[in-house]
C-alpha cells in the first residue's frame, strides 16, 4: 500500500521537475553563438568560479594629455590625435607601442575645433571645419573641401554645426552624424550625392542619441533614437531590424550576424537581432562604467576585443583627459579566491566605484561584485530589498561589504553581524572627532563622506544665527519672502543679482517644505529621538519653530507640489579639476541667496567646488546651522564588513582603499572627504585653478577644518522616524494640525516603533 | 513537504533559543523579552481582538448571505459569483483602492462631506482597524457563503418537513433545525477564516506601511519590522508561541467538532 | 416564496454594489486619461487636502494608458509571462504532489493522523517573515537560488491544496472503496479510477486556489529571484502604483482579468470543491 505511494510520489515529482524545467530553459543560457570577440561565450561576464579566462582591462591611452580622437582603421591599426589634430600616433600591434609623428596640425590653430575624424583610404581624413564645412585633411595639412549640400547650405545660412560620429565606408561613401538647431540625422553618400537613409520624420528628431557604425561583411548600420535602436543594410539603407531597451545605449559595431555591441547602463551588452540582451562585461570593475567617466565611444577591435574611450576629470591634471582602454579575453588570467568580494549597496555610489578602481588597480588579481539593490527598473523598495539582504545575512551567503547608508545599521553592529574593522583599518588620517561616535567598543562602521548643515551669510547677518531660538525669532520679525513674479517679470526669467533691494529682503528663504524640513530635521533631530526614546519638550520645540518658519514664508500652501521646486540644477566639478556628469542640486536656500533676496542661506554643505561662488557674494562666511544638537553633521557613504566573510583581510583592505587619498581626494558628489589631507588638497586645487585662471581672482580662503572640529554630533538619518515626523510636519505646515497635535501624533506613531526596539 | 515546512518550523523554534547569528545557545531569554515586549503585547492584542471580531462576524454575515442567496434560487448563481469575485482581485489593485477610499482626501470622505458629516482619518485613528475589518469581509465571504452553502443543501429536506408538521414557524425550524445540523461546517468555516485572516497582513503593509495606526498593528508588521532589524532570535520566538497558540486552537477546534459528531 | 425572492434581492443587491463597484472603478480608471484621474482621485494620492470624486462615466473615454501599456511597456510582457513559467508549474506540481498525499491522508488510518493534520495545519499559518531565512537556506543549500524552482518547489509542497483536497476525498463513499478492493484494484489503481475522478471538484478547486496564491505571490519571487527579469507580474503593478496612475489602473486591470477567468472557468469546479471541504468529516 505504501509502496503505491511513494511510487506515485515519485512520478509526481519526475513530472514535476520536467515540467518546470521546460519552463524554466527558456531563461539565461547565455550565449549560443560566442564569436570571435568572446572566446568563452556567455562565461565572461562572470569570471566568478568559471576558472581560468577572463576579460582583462589594458590602459592603452598613447601619451596624451587632454582630449584626444581615435579611430580604429580596417586593418586593425589605432590611430589617435590630440586636441587640433597636432600629432599623431599610430600602433600597429593593438595599442601596445605607439608611434608618434607630426599630425596635419602640427603648427597651425585649424584644426582646435575639430571633435572627430574619419580615416579616407588612402590616408587623407575627413573632418568638419567651422564655417568651412567638410574637408578632406592630407598628413601635410593641406584641406580640400568635401562637398555635403546641406551641411554646406547650412552653413551659407550661418547653422552650426556638430559632427559627432564620422565614418568612412568604403571609397564613396561616408557615414555623418550630426546635429544641427538640436535636429540629429543621419546621411549617407552614394556616389557623391547625398540620400538619406530613413524618412524625414522618423531621424529628424532630438531623440537620437548617437550615430551607428558598421562592420564588414554583413553588418549594417547602427543607430541609437533614445531606446530604440535601428540596424540598417549598408547597401540599400533599409532598415532591417529595430530593437527596444529601456535604457539609453552608445551603439558600436555589429559584429557578422548584425549583432550590435554597445555600452548599456555602464555594461557593456551583446544586444541580439531578436532584441536579447547579453551583458558581456559588468561595468562595477572596469573604466567604462566609472560615474565619473563619460565613455565617448566603444568599437570593436578586428580579431577580438574592444576597446573604449573614457572621459574623464583627472585630478591630477585639472582637466577633461581622454583615455583609450582594451578589453581582450585573456585564457590564463586567473582569480585569487582570497579576493573574490561582493559589496552591497542600496543605491549608486560614486565613493564605492571609485574604491573599486582603486582596489583594482593594486589587486589585478581580484574579482569584485557591485549589487545595487534599487538599481534600473527593478522596482522594489528599500525595505524590499533590506529584508532580501538579511535573509542572505542570517543564512551565511550575504555580501562580504555591506554599504550601510539606508540599512538598519546599529542593529547589524548590535546583533553581531559586521565585523569589527579596528585591527585592519587605518583612520589615522580621519577627522577624530567624527570617527569618535564610530570608534567607542570597536569600530563597525566607518562613514567615509559627511555633509554639515550650515548657514551662509555676511557677518552682521550671522549674529542673527547665534542660537535656534534667535534664528526663527529673527525669521519671523524678518520681512516675508519676496514675490518671485515680479521679480521674473522684470528679469524675464533669467537670473541676475542685485535682486530684492537690502531693506527688504527676507532673513532666509526656502523653495519648499521639503527643504525647510530637511535642514531642521539634521539639525535637531537627534536632539529628540536618543538612546530609543522620544522627547516631546524638544520635539515641540522643532514644530513650533518649523510651524513658525514655514508660515511666515508661506510654505505651507505648497506642500505636496512637486513642481514648484525653484532648486537648480549646477554642474559642478569633480574632483578638484573640471568634472564631467556630475550635477548637484542647489538648494533654493542658496538660489535666494545668490539672487539677494535674503540675508542667510541654509544648507547642507558636502562640496567644497560649490561653497565658493556662494561665499562670493559680498563678504560672505560660512557658520554651523544653529540647531537644538550642538554641532550636528550627517555620516554618508558608511561602510561595514559582514561578520561571515571569508575575506575579512581584503575585505579590509577594500575599507582602506575608501579611505585612501586616491579616492577620497575626489569629489564624488557624496559630501566631504572624510580624511583631513583629502580636504586639505581639494582647497588647494581650487586655489591652483584660480591662480591658473587670467583674472585677478582672489584665492578661495576657508578654514573649514575650523568648523569640521566643531562637530560632535551624528544626524539621525533613520528614513522610518523621518518620514514618521514628516508626515506630521506636512499636516502642521498646512494647518491641519497644532503643534501639540503633531507632538501627540508622533508620539503615537513612533511608540512602536520604539517598542520594537526595547 | 518535510523539507519546505517542517525543517523550517524546526529551524525557527532552534533559532529562538539562539543568538542572532544561530552561534550561542541563549536559553529563553528571547521568550522573556518578547512576552515583555510593549509592541509584542500591543501585537498580540490587535491580532487576537481582530481574530476574535472578523471570524464570528464573517461567519454570520456569509451564513446570511448563504441563506439569501438560497431564497433568490433563480438568480442565485449570479450572486454567488458576484461574492467569489474579490478574492482574484490582486492585492496591488485592493491596495490602489484602499488608497482612493481612505487616504484623507479620497472617496469615503468625499461622500461624508455630501452627507454634510466631519471627515474621518481612516488611516491615522481607530478607524484604521474597521477598515482592514471591511477589507478581510469583503475579500473572504464569498469562500464562506459557499461553505455555508454546502452545509445547508446536506440538511435533508425531511427535518424541516417534520418540523413543519410539528408545526414550528420557519424561525424556529431554523432555530432548531437548520443551526444545529450547520454545527459540524462551523470548524472548517472557521479554520478557514483563520487561514485567510493572516493573509490580510499584506494589504495592511502596503498601505499604511510598517507602522500602521497602533488599532491596526499586527503581529504580522511586528514580525516583519523585527525581520528588518535582523532580530531573529525574538521573532522566532514569538512566532514560535504563536505557532502553539494556533495549534491549541485548532486541536479545541476539532475536539469541538469530535464531540458534536 | 416569491415574496421572500424578491424581499433577498435586495440586502444582495446592496451586498452585490460593494463587488460591482469595484469592477466598475476598475474598468473606467483604465479609459480615464490620466489627466482626469488626477482631477478625480488625485487628492486622495497626494494627500494635498483636497477631496476626491469619482464620475460615473469617464469625461473622455481613452484607451490610451492601455494602449501604452501593451505597446510602449514591452516589461510588461516579460513580467506577464514570467508569471505563468512561475505558475504553470507551480500548479501543476500542487496538484501532481498534493492529490496522493490528500489521498493517503484520507485513506489510510494510522496512528498520529490527526496529529500529522493539526500540524499541517497550524504550519500553514506561519506567517512568510518566520520561514523565509530556513526556506532560504534550504533553497540555497539544494542549489536553487536564482531559479525558478526556488518559488515553484515550495508552493508545490504547499499544505493548503493537501487540506482542500482531503476534505474532497474524505466525502468519496467507502462502499465504493470496497467494491474497488473486491475487484481486485490495487490502491494506485484504486486512486486512480475512484479516487481521482471522485475527488476532481476538490482537485480543481484546490487548482483555482493554487493559481490565486501563486498569482498574486510577491515575497517569495523577490527574495529568491535576485534577476528582476524573471519577476512575475505581481511585482510589476506595487512599482507602478506610486508613479504612474494611469498606467496602474490599466495594469491591475490586465493583472484581474486571467485571475477573472481562471476563476470563471473553474467556479463551478471551486464551489464544488469548497463544497466537499465542507461537508462534514
């Protein structure tokens, strides 16, 4: 009988698995085709365990400070030329040695506009002048005008031209790539005569991205609209297949099969004719997917390999450098299983990459693994995510680095989850006193960046800001906040100074709630909520006073209306030199400010690049927002090590290199430096800058370290007890409840809360 | 089987005598913090009164609506599917809904305005817990109605004819007749009801978050906010006392029934 | 008794507005153009003091948040049919696993069954915080994570079908048994042609049920499918939700409508199926 049932069982389960695994084959069995740039197939993109092989990335930037252009002709042969085509250098053995000769401009200025350029057979290059149009350059320099009949009646009508992408296909035709009065399009010549590959209204659109290239054989042409991405017949010009992707792509070759290599999200993916994508390369551990770089371009290289054009802002060099990198299959490359690390982290971080790179760049040998666990479309919150993280915690197989900034990180430390990083660590170079709240019974979890809440404003005005209660008394007896519309009528909209005569300008000013709230809330909050316990005294002390601010200034009205945001986006630099594609909000705080119309600005201070131009205005200086904490500042980018990772000695070493020179030198748009001589030096480089500028501008003096030794107090950056007390900020604001009510309401909503941590 | 439900069970109730990290035995001083945990008590209460309110209530509402769907036998079949409907409605659309209705500005209290009456915090008082109360019976009638259905098309016939000619009135037929023989149905109506009442837990999440207005604070937001906190050895404590609670319910359940048969 | 019919009507009516209103709210939300949703119900999601409406008809019927939903969300797809690699299986598997052991549950007395039930029972109302980190380790330690099976295995051995399906073959005769046994069957052929065609409303039932669970299943996908491509529907709409209004109506309601099927389809089984879990032991 019982025999009957187990047999039955087993069928059950026979079926069961066959089923399922029908199912299930459809999902990732990764590369059917290889091909000659991925020798081992679908493996590459996780070296992890799969043994021998691997992509090795090879710096093969010829010597060129700055920008440069490169091209990769037929034959495999690199050329590069730098900024006005000057020199030239050649390297016939894949980027290993370089020949450098004279370029076409070697000795002239006609050729600084230039942004890139195509290789003629022949030799001759093709190239887009200013007001010239296109031209044909000779090794001696010599141009002859290439006729395009509508660049050329364009330029007869003044239009400006930018020819991003320039491809020479064969003796008679060239691939442009071009935007003009913010129209991209894509031509093709066919014996002289320009025809246009697609119709008018599907390339004249803003939507494309990025011109294609083509391969021999029978690949096509690749263009990029946004996130569709087209592959044309090099022959006809029709097109044969149109792929979707969420994210936008720089398209580059497509290899015999119309197979398109491209850089998607910082990796680098196969994307397939039938629209699978396929990613080759993780992006975490290589040049391509630095935050801080800008890959210009990515072609692949005849025989295997790719190779890519990184921008990026070299702190070294204050300036927008150019780098060339390959990526070949390497067969004996190994991976030393004592650094194999899989960091963790909720959101991008720019600190974490950047201390990848450096890690290496001193660790060859070691396999790293970025997990960001709200990264792209996958839609999950971040308790979603905190939980997935602790069930791999408490069953042994979590991340070895945990990047602990949104995480429950006192309970991860309390409950013996991280490890105690005193012995491997080295904070000698750290600002002590901030290390001080991290260090008391050993050290398990070290912030690595930090933002200050502070107040700009000339010194008489600063009195004003001696104590909390003096600051909202002096916001309230102030004026109110001036009226935006006359002041965009008369301006029409544009930004100027001289804004709000004296007389009449506001004390602070705020876009919105949120801004108003989030510099209170780090200022005080840890003032209320301490040591698992809530005091309402205070606690009604900050809505009083955030009731006081936001009625005066009228903030209430707007709450909830995300699009009357008066913030502006500022690109800023990164690092001490020129950055490329990092933007910081500015606060509206500091917007008002820049445009007078109030005394004070207050803000979250995190970048050294951005305290300058608001400490012009007038005779500026910096102080610590007075809040109910005495000197509060906000830990970010803090770092822990799993207490069951195999790896703790280069998990450490990992820690270290965040807290190198290399990386915290920096700006990463993440807040401050956290070592002392990384702060020290980003104020020296600006310095260095502003000397190297041509006007007389005065050096940038801050003594910032001053105010960095005032600081004793973390923020409380806990997202639940903020949002608790937000909710209740919102409804005050709006009147809907008095500040005793808000006390009580938080009071009520946070007693679980607290109840759970008893 | 074993594997996906009894190795697990067995693992939390090891885990709860353990440190965080399953290393060191710490005998029961998690049960102890829990039982004297405030935000366990409070857990603990709100599940019990939400228990204790919705399963009779649910089991009375869906009797009723059994017994008037049997009295409208033409259009019976139309009703029925109408009350099983719910029950595919995914929880992301309930919760979408819920948010329309409750939240301060939404429907409910729309229509309380029209009536000229104060409006109401649905999410953020008292009402709170009447609202997940409304939810669980809208949700699980329909499942119960046709419980109730099958326990009363098994009543022979013949019982109410003899009552009939006993010459009770239809209440006292039902009094007499139809109640006692829906006896043996009440236990797995309500083992049912129990079931489904646990899974309500994820609407309430996802509308009013971890920390719900305390009349709506389950066990289930404390078990998942300890899961969060990686307090693991209190959680499987806790679960594991209510895993014992359960059984003992379900075993008075059934000895219940044994005895009625 | 016409008078009572007609007297019935209307409580169920009334009862029958709170599910049809639903639906209805459901249909139009989708042909609202999200312009209008945000006039009509906008307050009650932004929390900006305002107060909602609801029309009873659409100002201007669109079917554009659909049409944007099936042609320019093409993740949507993805998610659609990674639900059903999830499901299908998963259905199956319940019922290939849960039907014998129902059947052996049903069938066969032995020392503890009662016990062995309670206790299915009681482990069936674990709450998923409490299992996960054991299934996750058990999942890990037989080398599933990051598979499909690793959702489909555990709701295969899912206790709830096994309840359903023992109350169904609880209610089949044992004359019957014994006319089998006479004849000669042997219990896997005893199960196979009494019990089996015997306890098939059970077995449906159970079917729909399973299909619901697993339907609307959120936890289990995202702690153990760390690939959100393979996520199934159900984690698509909870991520929408917040952003895009319209596209949220229309989703939830593609998301309802196979459930709606399904459910339609197999009611008849489902009510017989409930029906004979009713039935008294």
């Amino acid at each position: 009988m019982k025999r009957g049932t187990k047999w039955l069982l087993c069928a059950g389960v026979m079926l069961l698995w066959l089923l399922a695994s029908a199912c299930g084959s459809g999902n990732g069995n990764g590369d059917t085709q290889g091909g000659e740039d991925t020798p081992h197939g679908g493996n590459a993109a996780t070296p992890m365990g799969m043994g021998t092989g691997r992509y090795v990335e090879l710096n093969i930037t010829p010597p060129i400070h700055g920008r440069l252009m490169h091209i990769v002709a037929p034959d495999g042969t690199l050329l590069a030329f730098d900024e006005g085509l000057r020199n030239r250098y050649g390297s016939t053995d894949r980027g290993i040695t370089w020949v450098q000769s004279p370029g076409p401009g070697a000795g002239t200025e006609r050729f600084m506009d230039v942004q890139s350029v195509g290789l003629l057979p022949g030799g001759n290059l093709l190239v887009y002048l200013r007001e010239e149009g296109m031209a044909t350059v000779a090794p001696d320099g010599t141009t002859a005008h290439f006729p395009v009949p509508e660049i050329d009646a364009g330029i007869a009508d003044g239009d400006e031209f930018i020819l991003s992408f320039i491809q020479v296909l064969d003796d008679e035709r060239v691939l442009l790539t071009y935007r003009v009065d913010w129209f991209a399009r894509f031509m093709r010549e066919n014996d002289g005569e320009f025809v246009q590959i697609t119709g008018e209204n599907e390339t004249r659109t803003t939507q494309v991205r990025v011109g294609g290239t083509v391969t021999g054989g029978a690949g096509g042409m690749v263009f990029g609209m946004g996130d569709v991405t087209a592959i044309h017949d090099i022959a006809t010009g029709q097109e044969l297949t149109r792929l979707s992707h969420t994210d936008a792509i720089t398209p580059m070759g497509a290899n015999a099969n119309g197979d398109v290599y491209t850089l998607m999200a910082h990796n680098l993916v196969r994307f397939g004719v039938e629209g699978e994508v396929y990613t080759l390369l993780n992006g975490t551990a290589f040049a391509f997917g630095a935050p801080l770089g800008n890959t210009v371009a990515v072609s692949s290289l005849p025989g295997g390999g790719f190779v890519a054009h990184v921008m990026k802002a070299d702190v070294d060099e204050m300036a927008l450098v150019s780098r060339l990198f390959k990526y070949i299959w390497d067969e004996n490359a190994t991976v030393d299983p004592d650094k194999i690390l899989t960091i963790w982290s909720l959101e991008d971080n720019a600190v974490v990459r950047a201390a990848i790179t450096e890690i290496w760049r001193l660790h060859p040998e070691a396999d790293i693994t970025l997990e960001i666990a709200l990264s792209g479309d996958a839609g999950i919150s971040a308790t979603d995510a905190i939980r997935t993280l602790n069930t791999r915690l408490l069953s042994g197989r979590g991340p070895d680095i945990i990047i602990l900034d949104g995480t429950p990180m006192e309970s991860y430390a309390q409950r013996g989850m991280l490890l105690n990083l005193s012995p491997g660590v080295d904070t000698t170079g750290m600002y002590q006193n901030l290390l001080a709240t991290y260090a008391a019974q050993g050290m398990y979890i070290v912030p690595t960046q930090f933002t200050i809440p502070m107040i700009v404003g000339t010194e008489a005005h600063l009195r004003y800001a001696a104590t909390f209660h003096a600051l909202v008394d002096a916001i309230v007896n102030g004026n109110p906040m001036p009226v935006m519309e006359a002041f965009t009528a008369t301006a029409g909209g544009a930004f100027t100074l001289g804004g709000t005569p004296e007389a009449q300008r506001a004390m602070l000013g705020f876009t919105d709630l949120d801004e108003l709230f989030h510099i209170l809330w780090l200022a005080n909050a840890s003032a209320f909520i301490y040591d698992n316990r809530l005091d309402s005294a205070v606690l009604g002390e900050f809505f009083a006073a955030l009731h006081a601010i936001s009625d005066k200034y009228g903030l209430g009205q707007s709450a909830g209306d995300m699009m009357h945001s008066g913030g502006v986006f500022m690109a800023t630099a990164g690092g001490g030199g020129g950055g490329v594609n990092r933007v910081s909000m500015v606060g509206g705080s500091l917007m008002q400010y820049m445009l007078q119309n109030t005394h004070l600005a207050a803000f979250e201070a995190g970048n050294i690049m951005l305290l300058r131009p608001f400490m012009q205005r007038d005779d500026s200086q910096l102080a610590l927002f007075p809040g109910l904490v005495p000197g509060a500042w906000v830990p970010s980018t803090l770092v822990g090590v799993s207490a069951d990772t195999r790896v703790a000695d280069f998990a450490m070493a990992f820690v270290n290199a965040m807290l190198s020179m290399e990386v915290q030198r920096v700006n990463h748009g993440e807040g401050f430096p956290i070592i002392r001589e990384a702060v020290a030096w980003q104020l020296e480089q600006i310095n260095e800058q502003l000397a190297e500028m041509d006007g007389d501008l005065p050096p940038f003096e801050l003594d910032l370290d001053a105010f960095i030794a005032q600081l004793q107090t973390p923020s409380l950056i806990e997202a639940t007890l903020r949002e608790m007390v937000w909710q209740s900020a919102e409804r005050l604001a709006q009147g809907r409840l008095s500040v005793e009510g808000a006390v009580a309401e938080v009071e009520q909503n946070i007693r679980n809360y607290l109840a759970e941590r008893s | 089987m074993l594997i996906f439900f009894l190795i697990p069970f067995v693992d939390t109730v090891r885990r709860s005598f353990y440190d965080v990290r399953g290393v060191n035995f710490i005998g029961l001083e998690s049960y102890v913090s829990v039982v004297n945990n405030m935000a366990f008590r409070l857990a603990a209460v709100n599940t019990a009164r939400f228990v204790a309110i919705c399963i009779p209530l649910l089991l009375v509402i869906s009797l009723g609506v059994a017994l008037l769907v049997r009295c409208v036998r033409p259009g019976g079949a139309v009703f029925k599917t109408t009350f099983l409907l719910p029950m595919a409605v995914p929880v992301a659309s309930v919760v979408l809904l819920w948010q329309v209705l409750f939240n301060d500005g939404g429907l409910a209290n729309s229509v309380l305005d029209f009536f000229g009456l104060p409006g109401v915090r649905f999410m953020g008082s008292g009402a709170a817990f009447w609202v997940l109360v409304a939810t669980y019976l809208w949700k699980n009638t329909g499942y119960n109605m046709v419980l109730w259905l099958a326990g009363l098309d098994s009543i022979s016939d013949t019982l109410y004819e003899a009552a009939r000619v006993d010459g009770a009135s239809k209440l006292q037929s039902f009094r007499y007749v139809t109640l006692p023989c829906l006896l043996p149905t009440v236990g797995i109506v309500s083992i049912l009801s129990l079931l489904n009442s646990f899974k309500v837990f994820r609407e309430a999440y996802l509308v009013a978050g971890a920390y719900p207005h305390d009349s709506m604070y389950l066990l289930q937001h404390l078990f998942n906010n300890w899961f969060v906190q990686l307090d693991i050895s209190r959680l499987s404590a806790a679960a594991t006392m209510l895993a014992a609670v359960l059984l003992v319910m379900i075993l008075i359940i059934r000895r219940f029934l044994d005895e009625k048969d | 008794m016409r008078r009572i019919s007609i007297l019935a009507h209307i409580p169920l009516v009334g009862l029958a507005m709170l599910v049809w209103w639903v639906l209805w709210f459901m249909l139009m939300g989708t042909l609202m153009s999200v312009e209008e949703l945000n006039a009509t119900i906008g307050a009650a999601l932004h929390d900006d003091g305002g107060r909602s409406f609801w029309p009873v008809l659409p100002a201007w019927p669109t079917l554009q948040p659909l049409a944007r939903l099936l042609l320019d969300t093409p993740h949507f797809f993805v998610m659609f049919w990674n639900t059903f690699r999830l499901v299908v299986p998963s259905v199956a598997g319940q019922i290939v696993l849960s039907a014998p052991a129902a059947w052996a549950l049903s069938r066969f007395r032995f020392r503890g069954r009662k016990l062995l039930i309670t206790v299915y029972i009681a482990l069936m109302l674990m709450p998923f915080q409490v299992t996960m980190v054991p299934n996750f380790l058990v999942i890990d330690r037989l080398g599933l994570m990051d598979n499909v099976l690793a959702v489909i295995l555990p709701f295969a051995f899912s206790a709830f079908p096994v309840f359903i399906m023992l109350k169904g073959f609880d209610a089949v005769p044992h004359a019957l048994l014994e006319a089998a046994s006479i004849d000669g069957a042997g219990p896997v052929r005893t199960f196979l042609h009494v019990g089996l065609p015997l306890g098939l409303p059970s077995i449906l039932a159970a079917m729909v049920l399973g299909f619901l669970d697993v339907w609307g299943a959120i936890e289990q996908p995202m702690t153990f499918l760390g690939d959100p491509s393979a996520w199934p529907l159900s984690l698509f709409l909870p991520q929408i939700v917040a952003e895009e209004l319209g596209l949220a109506m229309a989703a939830s309601l593609l998301m309802l409508l196979p459930a709606v099927l399904f459910f339609l389809f197999g009611q008849k089984y489902l009510e017989l199926g409930i029906q004979a879990a009713g039935i008294k032991e």
